[in-house]
C-alpha cells in the first residue's frame, strides 16, 4: 500500500496537490466523487468542488482543467488560482462577497489517468475533446478534428455510436447539473500546446459559421480588454479561426444548455497556453514529450502560474455582474452580434440565430 500511495504522488503529483487544497478548504467546499479511473488497481477520483451561492439564480463559473493529460500546466494553473481564492478566504472581505454571488464550479483534473500515464488520450486512448455526440460541418484537418481510425493515433474519438468515455460523461453531467436553470453562465477549460500566443477561444469547434453567442463573447472580450488595456496577453478568437473539430466537449454542453433554456447566456471559453513559445525560448523542450506541452525552467513555470490569476479574477466578477453586462432584448444582442461580426467575420452575409 505504501508503496502504491508513492507511485501515485510520483505519477500524479497534481492529484497530491489538489487533495491537500481540499483539506485546507473544505470549510467552504461541496465536494462530490462521481467516477474513479482504474488504472493498475488505483482508483483514481474524479473530483467535482463547488463553492459560493447555492441560491438557484446565482451566475456560475466553472473552471476546468487537465482533459488532456499531457497538459499538465492547465490544471496546474487552476491549482494556483485554487490556492489564492482559498487562502484569501482568510482575510480578503471582496473574495467573501464574490462568492457569496456567484456558484463556482472547479474540476481540476479530468483524465487523471491519461495525466498520469502523460498521454493526450484517457486510458482507453480516447482524446476526450474529441468524444461528444457533435458532427463538423464541412471537412476538418486530417486525424487533428478527430476520428474513428484506431486508438493508437493521436485525436482517436472512440468507437462510433458508443457511450462517451467516463471522463467525458462525468464533466458533461457536473457541468449540467451547474448550469441547469442557471441563465448566466461562463466556463473556462484550460489547455496548452498551440501556437506561440495564449488565446481564449470560443465556440463553435465544430463550424466556421459564427457561433450564436458571439455577441455575448464580444461584449466580455471588451470588457476585459478595457478592464486591463496593458495585459495584452490574449488574443480572443473563435476556435474555428484555427482549426475545426468533431466531438467537441463544450460544443455538446452549449448545445444542450441552449436547447434546455433557450433564453440563457451561457459563454464557453478555452484557454489555449501558446507552448510554442516556450519551444522557441528553449529548444530543449523539443526532445521530451512532456515539455512540448509545459514550461520546464523553473521561473518560466513560476510565471505561468501567477500569470492567469488577473484573468481567473476578472471571470468571477465577471460572472457575478452578466446580469447587467450581458445583451438582453433584441435590440442589445443586435447591437452585440453586429460588433463581434465587425471584429471576427468582416464581410460575412449568412443568417445567424441569436440565441443568448
């Protein structure tokens, strides 16, 4: 057993962390386990931490990391805001309000196995971005917007017409049970390896077609960028400006969120860390798996960490006044729909349904 416990904390030191801000904070959680990944006779929890209001009106802001598990930094930059939020609990009366309005839903590693075994894919070799019930529209990069090959290439959906991973279902239903009856909502999903810029991605992975709520991201994206005029780290796009993808995660959860409360704002983002400039400053990370994916000089990795807490911030105020800062009527979300066309899809004609 002993050694067990060791061979995990070395596989999976995330786990180790994420356990011990559990019992440091546990005063001010709600916590539930609702799947363990087995992997060599280790039952991996997969763990789900709400914290804040539990009043049925209050906005939601869900936080999520570690989908792929080679991308370790993502749910170790949830660990630091985590640590913070929890810490200044202690003294900080603004943190107290903050959550007083607001429900806040963090779940730091979802493919502990993958993370522990340093692969992409969960244990099955399934890439759990690439396994919701969502078709592309029109033709996606080769194998990169998912497929149905083998499950020993990179991007593997999973069989076709079979359930969704565990891992998978188990973010889907959390995230549900969230945002269920909720009409303001955001959720950040943190990821890293593309690009030599971070961005904040949103919706649709599936479609180059404007997403319907990209009047509700733009109005945000503004207010951060005029929040903060000299914390130019992000460029906020819509993912399909990239790249397109099937099986999309957080496609499927805006989709059925929308299709359940057609009235609601719901914006999911992604933060994509650019890795690629962490290659480029050293070269080194070019031979390690691993490292294509996290910094690895120690005060590069300080910096990560501390770099995204301004962001983590701005989210819960954010999410704690959309009330008054989300389009709302029909002639606000015109307004907004017709400003993010003007900035992400300049000369685009087509028909778009306004849903948030």
């Amino acid at each position: 057993m002993i050694q067990r416990i060791s061979r995990l904390k070395t596989a999976l030191p995330e786990l180790t962390e994420l356990e011990n801000l559990i019992s440091e904070g546990k005063q001010h959680m709600r916590i539930r386990v609702p799947a363990h990944i087995q992997r060599q006779g280790e039952h991996l929890p997969f763990y789900v931490i709400e914290m804040g209001s539990v009043k049925p009106d209050a906005p939601v802001l869900a936080v999520v990391g570690g989908v792929h598990g080679v991308e370790r930094i993502g749910t170790q930059v949830i660990l630091s805001f985590m640590k913070s939020l929890i810490r200044r609990l202690h003294w900080d009366p603004v943190v107290k309000e903050q959550l007083e309005n607001i429900r806040l839903l963090m779940i730091p590693i979802v493919n502990p196995g993958g993370m522990a075994e340093n692969s992409r894919s969960n244990l099955n070799g399934v890439d759990l971005m690439r396994n919701a019930p969502v078709e592309a529209e029109g033709n996606t990069p080769w194998l990169v917007g998912g497929h149905r090959i083998s499950r020993s290439l990179p991007w593997y959906r999973g069989p076709a017409g079979a359930p969704m991973q565990t891992e998978s279902r188990a973010l889907c239903d959390a995230v549900h049970h969230a945002l269920k009856d909720q009409k303001f909502c955001i959720s950040i999903d943190c990821h890293s390896g593309f690009g030599t810029r971070d961005r904040l991605w949103f919706p649709y992975a599936k479609s180059t077609n404007p997403w319907p709520g990209i009047g509700a991201a733009h109005t945000l994206t503004e207010l951060f960028e005029h929040s903060y005029p000299h914390h130019d780290l992000y460029l906020f796009e819509p993912q399909a400006h990239s790249y397109t993808t099937s099986g999309d995660l957080w496609d499927h959860l805006y989709d059925s969120y929308t299709a359940e409360q057609p009235d609601g704002c719901f914006i999911p983002m992604t933060l994509e860390m650019g890795s690629w400039l962490w290659v480029k400053k050293n070269p080194r990370h070019l031979f390690r798996y691993h490292s294509l994916f996290n910094p690895i000089l120690p005060h590069r990795h300080q910096r990560i960490l501390r770099r995204h807490l301004i962001l983590f911030d701005f989210l819960m105020s954010a999410a704690r006044t959309m009330p008054q800062w989300a389009p709302q009527g029909a002639a606000d979300k015109t307004l907004a729909m017709n400003a993010a066309l003007q900035r992400w899809y300049p000369g685009y004609s087509g028909n778009i349904t306004t849903t948030v």
